[in-house]
C-alpha cells in the first residue's frame, strides 16, 4: 500500500517537486538528483495518513535541498527564477525580480518559493516549515510587501553623473 501511496505521489508531484529543487538550486542536474531522492525516501519513509501528502513530499525535498546546499557550503543563488520572461515581457524586469527573491532571507525565499513555485497552501507550508499558518501567512505578507517595495525602486546600474 505505501508503494502504491509514493507511485501516486510521484506521477502527481514530480514535477512540482522539481521545479521547486531547480529554483532553489539553480542546478538542474542535482535538482534531478534530489527529485528522485526525494521520492526514493517517501518510499522507505513513514507517512502517516493525514490528509498532508503534498506537504509531506516537498519537506522531504526542502530537507534534501538542505543537506545539499549545507554540503556545498554556499546560498543558493537564484538567477534563473524565470526561465524566460513572458512573451513580449521585459527581461530585465525578470532579472531585477530574480535579484530581488535572492536577496531575500533564507526563509523568507524558502517560504515565497514554496507557495509561488510549489504551490502549496498556507497550511501546507506550516507544515513544511514547522511553523503555524498564522505564521506563514504573516511571513509571505511582509516578503511580498518587501518585493513590491524593492522593485518599485529598481536600482540603476548605471554610474551616476555627478554635476558640475
């Protein structure tokens, strides 16, 4: 029944999973890597049947994801959040929200990745986290508020001109 349980979870999550482990990683091989880890440690895992089974797999994965980056002693660096910017976007607008989601925390990215890249839900991401909802919720709002202010203010590259 477990292996039926994890199979289940594979054809539904992989891919989420995977994504969420390429933007925080920013290395699509280990990203693969760890997927399939992820899933090989559901199988010899001990899940308890409570309804969090999405919740339960990308844990699995941010705990990987940890070890990993903890492995390679540096932060993980975010440059390519967006793959590409939308069709007729600006790309340099996809580069400043790149720069802005790295300079955030590490919890604070953590908690914005899972719920914008993961998709999981408030609850969902309490659990990932070993926090409350109440929490989480409060957390996303003060980074979403700290993105909107940061990219309403983007910084010029451009060396400034000093009058004469």
């Amino acid at each position: 029944m477990h292996r039926d349980l994890v199979e289940h979870l594979f054809a539904r999550y992989r891919e989420p999973v995977y994504r969420f482990l390429r933007r925080v990683l920013c290395d699509t091989a280990a990203a693969e890597d760890l997927t399939q880890d992820a899933f090989l440690r559901a199988l010899g895992g001990d899940y308890r049947a409570d309804g969090q089974e999405r919740a339960w797999i990308f844990q699995i994965a941010r705990n990987l994801a940890r070890d990993y980056l903890r492995a390679r002693r540096r932060r993980p660096i975010l440059t390519e959040l967006f793959e590409r910017p939308a069709e007729g976007g600006d790309p340099s607008l996809a580069f400043d929200v790149n720069a802005a989601i790295e300079r955030l925390g590490d919890e604070d990215r953590e908690v914005f990745l899972l719920r914008e890249i993961g998709g999981l839900s408030y609850v969902e991401i309490a659990k990932v986290c070993e926090s409350s909802a109440d929490a989480v919720r409060a957390r996303l709002h003060r980074t979403r508020l700290s993105l909107r202010e940061e990219l309403s203010h983007p910084v010029s590259l451009e060396p400034r001109r000093h009058a004469r």
